[in-house]
C-alpha cells in the first residue's frame, strides 16, 4: 500500500533530473539513483485511452500514442521551479517491461518555440 501523496512529487523528482515510475502496486516512485524513496498513487486514467486522444486536465495534456498508453505529457505550470522548467514544458512517457509508464527529464522551450501538442 503506498502514501497518499499527490503527483507534484513525482514532478519535483523529475524537475531534479531523476525519473518516476509507476511499480506494480499502482504508486509513483522516485527512481532517482535506482532507490525508491517515497510512493504516490498515480491518475491512470489519463495515461490509457484511443490512439492520438489528447487527456486535457487543467494544467496538464497527455497524448495517447497508438497502443493505447501514454507518450508524452505537456505541463502548462513550472511546478514552482522556474529554474529547471519553462511554461509549458513536456515530458516522454516510456513504458517499462512491467507494463508501468516513466516519465522522462522536462524537455523545456526556452526560446519560446513551442511545438504543437
């Protein structure tokens, strides 16, 4: 069973250039040096759905690739680190031989130039 936390941890683990993924008991972990150090319970409902549906859910986009499960993810926030993220920033989603998504380091757009979601 893991601790209700929110997702923002998940974030600020990537943001620090670490990865999360989400283990086989449906939590987000901090996989940041191969070491697990918290649990937070996933929204998996916006990480499946029909091929090329977009998930728009306040600040955050998820694009469904075409198997079904999550590629990338647009956040609209810097997640109260403007130093490590711009707005909006992406992030790849790959999906693990376990069949659980991580989530990659913030591609970030600097220059403005923000490429189509």
């Amino acid at each position: 069973m893991c601790c209700r936390k929110t997702l923002n941890f998940a974030f600020e683990r990537i943001a620090q250039g670490g990865t999360a993924a989400i283990s086989t008991n449906g939590c987000i972990q901090d996989t940041r040096g191969g070491r697990e150090n918290r649990n937070i319970p996933p929204s998996r409902e916006r990480l499946t759905g029909s091929p090329g549906q977009i998930h728009r859910n306040g600040t955050t986009e998820t694009r469904i690739g075409d198997d079904g499960r999550a590629t990338r993810e647009r956040h609209h926030t810097h997640h109260n680190n403007s130093n490590r993220h711009t707005t909006p920033h992406d992030h790849d989603i790959t999906w693990n031989e376990q069949g659980n998504p991580e989530f990659g380091p913030p591609i970030n757009y600097p220059d403005g130039n923000i490429p189509d979601f």
